[in-house]
C-alpha cells in the first residue's frame, strides 16, 4: 500500500513542477520549457537578413531548410554581443512555425514547482511585461519565465512593440 501511496504522490509532485531549460542574456537567467525545445545547436554564425525588423538576428541552415533566427538581446533592448550566440529551435504548438532564439548561453535543466511562480512586477516596461510570464526564485537568483509562442517572429512582428532597435538599456 505505501508504494501506491508514494507513487500517487511522486506523480502528484511531477504534476505540479516543470522543467526548463535555463539560458542567458547579459547577466539575467530566463528559462523555457523543455517540451518546446526542439533542439539545441549551439554557437552559430547567423546570416543577416537585409530589411528585416531589429529583433531578427538572421538565419541559419538547419536540416535542409533555413531558419529564422530571433535576437533575444534585441528583444530585451541589450547591444549586440560580439561573440556568435546559442541558437535554440523552437516550435510552436501547432508545429506551424519553427523558429531559432539566440541567447548568449544555454545552461542546464531547472525544474520548478508551478505554484512558485511570481508574477511580473508592475513596473515593468510593456517589452518586458509582454515577454515574460514570471519569475521563480532560484538557488542562482530569479530565473524568468518566457513563452515561446509570444517569440515567434510573426507573433514579435504583429505585436508592433519591437519594430524599434535596440537601445542598450538593460532591463
């Protein structure tokens, strides 16, 4: 009976946390479920898209196909890093768009308890309230929690919050 009785509560526990996969930009940690990463390809040099909006960082080749690619430092306002980010592939839900979101580094895997999630302050900028969807205290410091169906490139595009470039204001 305590087996049952343990197993219920592990599932329970597995029911209430997430994993997410911890990545940076600049000093901040931000974290994305792990079940909306496709893959992770590392440091990449990214061809630039003549005309595209400031957030497009370019694409890249990724199984026959070409990528979009999405500057999270120009998304939250940072300068350009000089070193080639970490490309991530994402999907979103309906597997309709798949895109990359270049950060400066991919950590390892976070799990959190759901019910820890803080949600955003107040004074947040609109960019920053819009982006993230809370934050949860870590060992490390805040880890913020991001959407990425709110970093599809189309999505950005439609929002009209990002068609500025960068400013090299920190958050």
């Amino acid at each position: 009976m305590k087996i049952v009785g343990q197993d219920a509560e592990q599932m329970q526990e597995e029911a209430e946390s997430a994993s997410l996969c911890s990545m940076f930009a600049g000093a901040d940690s931000f974290g994305i479920d792990t079940s909306k990463i496709r893959e992770v390809l590392g440091r990449r040099d990214l061809e630039r898209v003549p005309m595209a909006p400031p957030f497009v960082a370019g694409v890249v080749p990724y199984r026959g196909d070409v990528l979009t690619t999405v500057s999270f430092r120009a998304l939250l306002g940072l300068p350009d890093n000089a070193e080639p980010g970490c490309v991530l592939v994402l999907d979103d839900d309906g597997g309709r768009e798949r895109f990359g979101l270049v950060v400066d580094a991919v950590g390892g895997v976070v799990t959190v308890q759901l019910k820890m999630l803080e949600a955003n302050p107040c004074t947040l900028d609109a960019k920053c309230k819009w982006l993230f969807d809370g934050a949860y205290k870590t060992e490390n410091g805040l880890m913020v929690q991001l959407d990425p169906q709110k970093l599809r490139p189309s999505r950005l595009a439609e929002t009209g919050l990002f068609r500025q470039g960068g400013t090299g204001e920190s958050l």
